[in-house]
C-alpha cells in the first residue's frame, strides 16, 4: 500500500507541473500575440502613410510650384519688402514671413506666370514665429499644394527650396535637410526647432515653401539664410499649422482691407516689362512640355483666342512630344509702350513613325503686353525655317511611350 502511494505523489506532481506549464504557455503566447499585433497595427499605419504620398517625379514638383507660389511686395511710406508666398487653402490665403508683410501699408501679390497682379490683405502675423497670412480673393479655388503637418522628414532627406519664381530673385534649389533643431534669434523674431538645408536661400526666398522632394509636401516656410547664401533655415509646417488654420478660419472678407495707393506701385516699367515677357514666354513652353494645354492656352491675349478654340490650339500642340527652348536663343526688343517682343527659336520634337522623330526649327515671335491690366501674349507667329531627321533609340521609344499613355489617361 505504501508503495502504490508513493507511485501516486510523483504522477500528481508530473501532472500538476504538465498543467501549469501548459497554462504558462497559453498566457504567454496570448500576451505575445497582444504584442504583435501592436506591433503589426503601427506597421500598417507606417504603410498606409507612405502610400497616402507617393512620390512624385521633379518636373512634376515644380510645375505645380510654379503655379502656387507668389511672388509678394510689401510697400510702406519709406520701403518696399520683397518675398515670396504660397497659396494654402482654396480661399485665397496666402503664407508667407512675417518679416516680408510686416508694418507694409500696401500688400501686391503677383501670380508667377506673369499674368496678374492683386491687392492683397493682412489677416494676420506673429512675429515672433515669423509667420503671417495675407487673403487675394481673386485667387479663390486656384488649387493648392498638398501640406501634411503629421509628416516629419528625416535628416537626409532631399528637398526643394521655392522662391518666387516671377519674382526673378528667388529660385529653385535643391539640396538636403542637413540637420534639425536649430535655434537663433534675429531682430524679433525667436527661431526654435528649424530645419537647416544645404539648398540656398536668399531674399527672393523668404516666406516661399520648402517641398519634400520625394512626395512633393511643403513641409515648410523658408526664412533665413547663411551670409554666405550656401545654406538656409526653414520653419517646419508643423510648428504653425495650427495658427495659420486658425487665422483663416476666423477671418472676414468684410472686416479685411483690400485697398491700396494706387501710386505706390509702378505696374509697368520698361525693365520689369523685359523680365516679365522673358518669364511668360518660358512659362508658355515649360506648360506645353507637361501637357497642360489650359495653363498655356490661357496666357493668350483675346485676340489669339480668337483666332484659334482651345480644342484647336490643343490639336495643334499635342503633336509636338517636346519642345527644347536654347537659353542663348532669345531676343527681345526695346519695349514699346506697355508691349515688347520678343524671338525665340524652339525646336519641336514631333514623331514622324515608330523609328524616327522630325525635328522642326521655327523662329516663334510674341508680342508681350497688358490686356486688362494682365499680362497676356498678345500676338504669337511662328516660321518653320527648317526640319531634321532623328532615330529614336530603344530607352526614349519606351520613355515616350509611357508619356502618351499618361497623357492619354489624363485625358
């Protein structure tokens, strides 16, 4: 009898210790299955916000800068301030620096194709963020670039810096974000927590964005820079967000001041007036090389619409897959009144069959002037002076290729 017990005890103990280990592995494996899927739950997040930005090829990039960023003068009794802005909802608001609107009576925004100029009116600023937003009406529903204020950069991460672009001292510059959290004071403004870019920054660049070059975010408001110009400062979005959405949800168009002097802006001078054709003139080309036939159709003077529908003048510059511009290949004459001309002489690149492209050479004149106080193209001939022959080589069939496909799908 003694024996057979002590059979029992140490199977009651094997058994009890089976049970426990068994219980032990279920615990942990449920609470190692809790775990991973926290884990796998910030991974999916981490996806999804990579897909919600795909990234976007660089003409892409600055095509749609060109048509968002502004070029701004803030004019006082004493002084005029010069800068930059981008458009940021589909009201017509506008950021920029606080230190480039700030004590200004008089606020121009000039669109960067050239094509108009409006009174623009402080909503508000803060100084020491150096930050402010100004409203045009006239620029309502024009279409924004697209801002993520969760979305953080890495240090590395290459971007581009957007100055006015019709402003003729701004410019883009690429390079990358070469360190965060910079802190410095200058007059009174406190800067805390900026991003430091290897991209050049001057005073054409102030209050213009800083754009993400891989997904095409602003994730920024450019706004100092070295003396020696080979590096800048930019306030990250995320900082004033918030403040800048406040500003324009409270504002009032009834309360806001759109007048100004009339005297203290000379809107036509025979040197802007040279810069200014030279600017549209490119502008028209560079829209037609990415399919936006509207953009360029819509520079055209009253007179050359009419000449020609849209659908018209889209059949006639579709067939052109592109169009080189020669720097050296410009002339323009001595203006004449509030109109200058202008030659250029662009080769079109046009697909004769599947192995070949016909290469036409024109001389292209425009007539640049104010139509209703815009500035508009106002006469456009072009003489085919020659043509050429050019085979296609296999990786510019394929590449051109996929450009009709989109085009088409665009369509």
């Amino acid at each position: 009898m003694l024996k057979k017990q002590n059979k029992v005890l140490p199977i009651s103990l094997s058994v009890a210790i089976l049970i426990l280990g068994i219980l032990a592995i279920f615990l942990y494996y449920n609470y190692w299955e809790d775990d991973v899927l926290a884990t796998e739950d910030g991974m999916i997040e981490i996806v999804e916000n990579e897909e919600d930005h795909e990234k976007k090829d660089l003409q892409t990039i600055i095509h749609e800068a060109e048509k968002n960023v502004v070029y701004i003068e803030a004019v006082n009794s004493s002084s005029t301030s010069e800068g930059s802005g981008f458009l940021f909802n589909d009201k017509g608001d506008i950021v920029t620096n606080a230190h480039v609107v700030k004590n200004a009576t008089d606020i121009y925004v000039k669109t960067s194709d050239g094509t108009s100029t409006y009174p623009g009116a402080l909503i508000d600023l803060n100084e020491k963020k150096d930050v402010a937003v100004i409203r045009v009406p006239q620029l309502k529903n024009q279409g924004t670039m697209e801002i993520d204020p969760n979305f953080e950069p890495n240090i590395g991460d290459e971007i581009i810096a957007v100055g006015s672009p019709h402003g003729f001292q701004g410019s883009f510059t690429d390079g990358i974000i070469s360190a965060k959290n910079r802190n410095f004071s200058i007059n009174n403004s406190e800067y805390e927590n900026l991003y430091q870019v290897s991209a050049s920054i001057s005073q054409g660049n102030s209050g213009g964005p800083l754009i993400h070059k891989d997904t095409g975010l602003i994730i920024g408001i450019n706004a100092a820079a070295s003396k020696e110009g080979n590096f800048g400062f930019t306030i990250p979005i995320s900082q004033v967000y918030d403040l800048i959405q406040m500003w324009s949800d409270v504002a009032d168009d009834e309360e806001l001041s759109f007048e100004v002097d009339p005297n203290s802006y000379q809107s036509v001078n025979p040197d802007s007036l040279v810069e200014d054709a030279e600017y549209i003139v490119r502008y028209y080309y560079d829209t037609l090389n990415v399919r936006d036939y509207f953009a360029a159709y819509s520079l055209l003077g009253s007179n050359e619409q009419i000449k020609r529908s849209y659908q018209e003048f889209r059949d006639l510059s579709v067939k052109s897959i592109d169009i080189e511009l020669p720097d050296d290949n410009f002339e323009i004459d001595e203006p004449e009144g509030e109109q200058v001309k202008v030659n250029v002489f662009p080769d079109h690149h046009i697909r004769k069959d599947d192995d070949t492209l016909e290469i036409h050479h024109y001389k292209t004149t425009f007539e640049v002037g104010y139509e209703n106080d815009q500035l508009k193209i106002l006469l456009l001939e072009r003489e085919l002076l020659s043509k050429t022959e050019q085979k296609i080589e296999k990786d510019e069939e394929d590449a051109e290729k996929n450009e009709e496909e989109n085009d088409s799908e665009g369509e």
